[in-house]
C-alpha cells in the first residue's frame, strides 16, 4: 500500500539520495553544500502547501473535468511536456456512417480514422461548411457503427477536407481538437476507456473489457463483416507517447486540479518584453514568446504516491460517505476546524485529504524563492532577502517550458519579483559525432569515469570551451584528452616557477608577492622589455577576459587564458625569463621573478572557474601578499574595483608590446631559417642585426643575451650593425619589417663544399628533368595528337623546371 511505498522510497532516498551532489563535487561544483535542500523536507513542503492555498485564493486553481493526457500504465495524468511524438507507421480506416433516415442504409458518409475503437465514443460527424460533397448532410443524424446510437452530422471549419475522406468523427472524450469542437457546438462527452485503457460499459457487452487494441481489432473485423468496412490505406501519424513509460498516451476526461496559467504567462512574457529579464541567446525569447502566448491550463494533480500531497480536504457529513464540499487548509486540524466553521462546531463530520500529489514542476517552480526562506518573514539579514532574486540562472534548453517558465511565473506571482534577471541557455552534450548519448547506442560517456581518466578539470575545461550557448556540445574523448595536456602543460609551468622560487628565505619570497593595484606605469616603464610586454599583455588579457565573463561568454573566456598561457607566457616569457633571471641574481635583483609570479598567479586566478582543482593546487604553491585569502577560491579578482564605480585600469604599455613583437618577429625569422637549412639544434651561429629605428636598437641592445639565448646564437659574434655598416655578403638576407632585417653568415648556417655538393647534385637532375621534358615538347607528334590539356601541363612542367634550376644555380653562384 501507499504507507509501505513511502517507506521504501524514504529508505532508498537515505542510501542513494547524496550520489548526484557526489557527484557534482567531483565535478568541482562551488555549492555552499550547508544550504543543501531536498523537495519533500518538512520546509519545502511548507513552502509548497502555501502556494497552493495562496494560488487557489487568487482564483487560480481550480478542479474540474477536462481532457488530459492520460498514462495506462502509470495511471496518471501527464502534462503536454511530458509527452514525446514520434513519426510511427500505422493504418488509416475508411468505413460508413450511415444516415438513420436511410432505410435501405444505402446512403452514406465516409469517414476515416486512426483509431476504429474510438467510435464507440463518437458524439457527431463533421464536415467543412463548404464542402460540397457533404453539405446536404448537415442537420440529419447518423447511426454510430455497431452501436446503434444515433448522432448529428454537423459542419465546423476546422475540417481538413483534403485529409482521408474529408469527413471526420468527433470524439470529445478521447481526442484534444475534437474536444474543441465538442465544445463549439455543446456535443456530449462520451468516455469509452477505463483508466488502464481497456473499454468500459459504453463499449457495450461486445467490447467492454478489451483492451484499445484489441478492440480495435476486434470492431473492425465486425464492421467488415457488417459491410460497414470500406478499406485500409498505410498511413505514417504522429503518436504521442509518455516520456516516462514510452506507452501510447490516451486522451481522457477526467476530473483534476488545474492552475490557471493565462494570467501568469502574459505576467511572464511581460518581463522579457519589459527587461526585466534576458533570456541567451536571444533566439529563445522567440520560443518563449510563442509558448507562454499559446498555453492551456497546467493540470498540477498526479495520481501517485510519491510527491506533496495535495492540500485539498473533502468533507463528508453525518455517518455516510456524502461529501460536502471541500477546504484547502495546511494540515489536517486546520481542515477539521476549517469544516466546522462551515457546518457547525457540533457537526459530525469528517475531512480525508486529497489522494493525489502535485506535478512535480509545481514544487519545482518555487525552488528559487522557496530554498531561501520563502513565506516566512525576510529581514533584511534574511537568506530571503539577501539572496532573492538570484542573479543568473544557467541550464540546458530542453526545459526552458518544463521548468523555466513555471519559475519565472510563480516568482512573479507569488513574490512580485522576477527570480533571476538572465536565463542562459546552454546545449545538450552529446557524442563526438553529434548523436544523442544512449545506452542503446553504446555512445555514453560517464563524467565521474571520464574524471578517473583525464581528470575533472580537463573535463570541465573542454565542455566549457567546446560550448556556444544555445547549441549541443559534441564531446569526444580528443577533446578531453587535449584539454588534459594543456593541464599538464600548466603543471610544467608551474614547477618551473616553484624552481624559481627554490632557495629563496621565507622574507624574500614575501617580497615577490604583488597586489594588481601595487603596479603603476612607472613601476611597468622600469622594467626589462620582455617583462613590460608580458605585464601589459596580461593586463590586457583580465580585461578582455572579465568582459567576457561579464557577457557571458565562457567559452571564449577560457580559449583566452589558454591561448595566452600556452602561446605567450610558456613559449615567450617563460624562455626569455631563464637567462635574465640568472644575471639578476648575481646583481641581487628579483624584478623578473616579480612578473613571472604576478603573471602566473593573475592566470591561475583566471582560470581558476574553469580548473578549480589544479589552479587552487599551484596557487598554494606561491608566495602572497598580507591578508591574502587562504584559497584562490575567494581571493580577489585580478581587475582592480570598488562597488560602483571602477578604479583606473591596470597600466598597459603599448609601445612594449609594439617593441617586443618585433623582437618576436626577429626571433622567428632566424628559428625558421635553422628550420630550413636543418642546422642542428645544438649549434650557436652568427647573426647580424640592421635596425633602422632608434627605439627598437635601444631595446634590443638590453635584449642580446636573452634573443641569443632564444635564437641558439652565438653571444659573442651576435650584434646590431650601426647605421652606416654596407650590406653583409655571403650571407642569408632576411628581412623580417620595415627597418628590421637579419643577416646570417652563409658559412654559419651549412658546411660550404656538402652544401655546394648537395647543390650540384640538385642541379644536375634537374637538367636531365628538362632535357627529357623539352624533347617531349619538340616531338610533333606530342604537339599535335596529345590533347591541349596535357601539353599545356607539360610546358607549365617545364618552365617551373627551369625556375628551379635558375634559383638552385644562384645558390651555388652565391656560395663560389
């Protein structure tokens, strides 16, 4: 029974209930887990009871019988959005309707349906008004088949004429448009299924009892034999299934509660339309508007046992089951006391709650007003008011209607208040190959193993960065496994600046630590080239990455830090830092260990959202300022600011930045160059630089050492030519900007005679290549039978031959 039920399930929910907040623990989910609710605790169920009466006191809820979509299985009542259709292969049935005045039953309607078991709740045919094939029909009777009963035929315009025969059978009871018509033209209600979707009385002694499906069978082969059958035509229809059981979903009238949800939605479009809320991406405002603008009364009753009951008390007077009545009321002694004050004090009476349970979206649609103290009074001190309206809600777009929607309306009626101010919408995650993820698919992804494999932060990380909001994320194994090199790409970052903090006293490693706002333009202006490039570059980076935060844009937010991380302070900074910070040691200077600490700890903190675990691991590796938190986690933000009003930004030295790229640029130029003549790593060569501009031989006259180091140059030999110096000879001429050119010694970068050799061996193939192609040229015979094509690519052959040959023989000129 019910009592027992409840009793397994409570045990059930104390043995499994923590799996899913285990489960986003893993994940990194920053919850304050002291708040933890659960919707059946005694002050959720509180919150949802007063709803409930506060709602049916506004007029709002109310019980009646209407069409529902009804579960056989479960025995329930389930709501439009809980009902999935499908594209099925089925039949179309085309039989008789014959007209009761026709004696000789010769005269006819066609009719076509689905569903042949439903006519045993027909209430009327209807044709179109216009329909000419059927418009002398209107206003007599037909006889409902195999039972006898006679039915009106009558005209509405909703009749698709061109759909099957073009005359329809109404079945209020049993289907939603035909209940519409039902009602435009007062036709009665005719229910022919049980709540387990086998035929009741209506069905007569024939029918009753069989299940839908049987009877389908069943009737149709009675009619086939009565000559009422007219045929059977395949026919693909949209069939509504539950989303829970996957059973065929059966229109029904039955008596349930319903909340009327006009008001409350044109209340919920207005705060979209007003701005009072955002909903992202704002493609969905479209969807939004056309559903809360279209929508029928919520049917809020469940026939289950498992959920809050409903708070509806029926009265039953005197020592019969005669009922009179019914109040709403918070508990049971409140309903009794309610009743009397209704019948009399001294009644004899009695009150039995409602069986039925509220739809689950109900409960939920409090959630955000209810988990923070919601009806109780809210001080200002209370987590009512401090927390309510929250700020941003994020979740998938699949229930933007199921959930959503319902918060916004119960907010807005029960508080006044929006509960949010922005809705983002993010995708469903899927397989790499864009499928929806199912076990019968075999394509499942379990996040807690994916964790054991790659860990949760590279997890976390390639969903966020994969992400575009509004739009399902592929996820394949690839990008996870590539988001975890980028982690151990930060865990070798970071012992490399741990390294650099070896050795130092606990009062020199204090004295490294830098608060953002400790930095001024002129404290930037002192520093090396390589550091004020660095320093503006990752003041620029928190900017760019805040504003993205702030607009919410995660994926583009984390791509930043990681392309700023991997591209410029690993493979730039990190490398020019090692010589600068071994010739500040012997001058007893930390400036550069200064900016690698500053610059690191700013990008943990930036990243920290996206790593939680991994960015609080290093961060606690490093060095801070007095009164600095004890995690990143609550540490502050690298963007200076007071409430209201922003502070000056972090100073940014352009010119550095336009310096610094050129000395990149040089860098490159010479890397690609050993690239390309295959100079061995190990090898330190000669490059000469001309710089034309006098700010950049400045810079780059402090930078020789750290650009020898960079390039595998020779420190001694490497130096910038003065102004009037004659072009260089024999050597590779690169020139890499306006002002900006390198010179390497021929003789530097290869052994003369292997390089000559190499050379002439080129050559001399290449001139048999075109001796052999020039010959095929000459032939007459290839010129005039060879189609155009063919001799067109072989005279474009022969010319980059030549090319070829050309360059290669000023290589060898060059080097004699």
């Amino acid at each position: 029974g019910r009592e027992e039920f409840l009793r397994r399930v409570w045990t059930w929910k104390e043995e499994k209930g923590g799996y899913i907040t285990a489960q986003m623990r893993r994940l990194g989910a920053s919850a304050d887990w002291s708040r933890e609710r659960f919707t059946l605790e005694p002050a959720m169920s509180a919150a949802v009871t007063e709803a409930f009466i506060q709602l049916h006191e506004k007029g709002l809820i109310y019980r009646g019988s209407y069409l529902v979509n009804w579960s056989p299985n479960l025995q329930t009542a389930v709501s439009d959005l809980e009902v999935d259709y499908s594209e099925e292969a089925g039949t179309l049935y085309l039989f008789k309707y014959v007209l009761a005045d026709d004696e000789s039953g010769q005269e006819f309607i066609p009719v076509a349906t689905t569903r042949p078991e439903t006519i045993l709740g027909d209430s009327a045919v209807c044709v179109h008004p216009q329909d000419e094939r059927f418009r002398r029909f209107v206003g007599r009777q037909v006889r409902v088949p195999m039972t006898g009963r006679v039915v009106p035929v009558i005209a509405d315009e909703y009749v698709d004429r061109d759909f099957g025969t073009g005359a329809l059978k109404v079945t209020p009871a049993h289907d939603v448009n035909d209940y519409e018509i039902g009602k435009r033209h007062q036709l009665p209600l005719i229910n022919m299924l049980n709540k387990d979707a086998t035929v009741n009385e209506a069905g007569g002694q024939r029918y009753a009892g069989l299940d839908r499906f049987v009877c389908r069978q069943r009737i149709w082969e009675d009619m086939q034999q009565a000559g009422l059958a007219l045929e059977q035509r395949p026919h693909v229809q949209r069939v509504p299934r539950s989303q829970r059981g996957g059973e065929i979903i059966e229109p029904l009238v039955s008596a349930q509660w319903f909340v009327k949800a006009d008001g409350m939605a044109s209340k919920a479009v207005a705060a979209v339309t007003d701005g009072q809320l955002r909903i992202l991406p704002e493609r969905f405002e479209k969807v939004w508007f056309n559903w809360l603008t279209n929508i029928h009364d919520w049917c809020i009753s469940r026939q289950l046992w498992w959920g809050h009951r409903i708070p509806v008390y029926y009265i039953s007077l005197g020592p019969g089951p005669e009922e009179a009545g019914y109040v709403v009321a918070r508990s049971q002694q409140e309903a009794e006391q309610l009743a009397r004050d209704r019948h009399g004090q001294d009644a004899q009476l009695t009150v039995q709650q409602d069986e039925d349970v509220l739809d689950t979206w109900f409960s939920s649609g409090l959630w955000p007003f209810a988990t923070v103290g919601w009806p109780g009074p809210s001080p200002a001190a209370s987590d009512l008011a401090r927390f309510y309206p929250a700020a941003v809600l994020e979740t998938g777009y699949d229930i933007l209607f199921f959930w959503v929607a319902r918060m916004v309306m119960m907010g807005l009626e029960l508080t006044g208040q929006t509960p949010f101010h922005t809705v983002y919408m993010h995708g469903l995650v899927r397989d790499g190959q864009g499928r929806k993820m199912s076990k019968t698919t075999g394509n499942v992804l379990d996040p807690l193993d994916t964790v054991d494999q790659f860990g949760c932060d590279a997890l976390r990380y390639a969903l966020v960065t994969g992400s575009t909001p509004g739009q399902d994320i592929p996820l394949a194994l690839d990008k996870v496994e590539a988001a975890r090199n980028f982690c151990n790409k930060l865990w070798n970052a970071g012992k490399f600046v741990d390294n650099c903090l070896a050795g130092l006293t606990a009062a020199d490693r204090a004295a490294l630590a830098v608060a953002p706002r400790d930095w001024t333009p002129a404290d930037l202006a002192a520093l090396p080239l390589p550091a004020r490039a660095i320093l503006s570059r990752c003041h620029q980076l928190v900017d760019t990455v805040t504003a993205a935060l702030e607009q919410l844009q995660f994926g583009d937010a984390g791509r930043q830090v990681q392309e700023f991380l991997w591209d410029e302070f690993a493979d730039w900074f990190i490398e020019a830092s090692k010589p600068r910070i071994k010739a500040e040691d012997l001058l007893g200077r930390g400036d550069t260990r200064k900016v690698l600490l500053y610059v690191w700890e700013t990008c943990l903190k930036l990243l920290h959202p996206f790593m939680p675990f991994l960015t609080e691991s290093l961060w606690q590796l490093l060095p801070h300022t007095a009164g600095a938190a004890d995690s990143i986690m609550v540490s502050q933000w690298p963007l200076p600011y007071s409430k209201g009003a922003p502070q000056a930004g972090l100073p940014v030295d352009l010119e550095a930045l336009r310096l610094f790229g050129s000395f990149q640029a040089a860098v490159r130029a010479v890397r690609n160059a050993r690239s390309e003549y295959n100079v061995d790593a190990g090898k330190k060569i000669t490059v000469l630089l001309k710089l034309d501009k006098e700010d950049f031989r400045k810079a780059m006259q402090d930078e020789l050492a750290v650009f020898a180091f960079l390039t595998r140059a020779d420190e001694a030999s490497l130096r910038i030519l003065q102004p009037d110096e004659q072009r260089q000879e024999n050597c590779l001429h690169l020139i890499v900007e306006d002002g900006l050119e390198v010179f390497l010694p021929q003789n530097a970068l290869v052994d003369r005679d292997k390089e000559m050799q190499r050379l002439q061996r080129q050559a001399d193939k290449l001139r048999k290549d075109i001796d052999v192609l020039s010959q095929r040229l000459a032939s007459s015979g290839f010129r005039d039978r060879a189609p155009k094509e063919v001799v067109q690519q072989a005279s474009d052959g022969l010319r980059d031959l030549q090319e070829q040959l050309a360059a290669v023989q000023r290589d060898l000129l060059q080097l004699q």
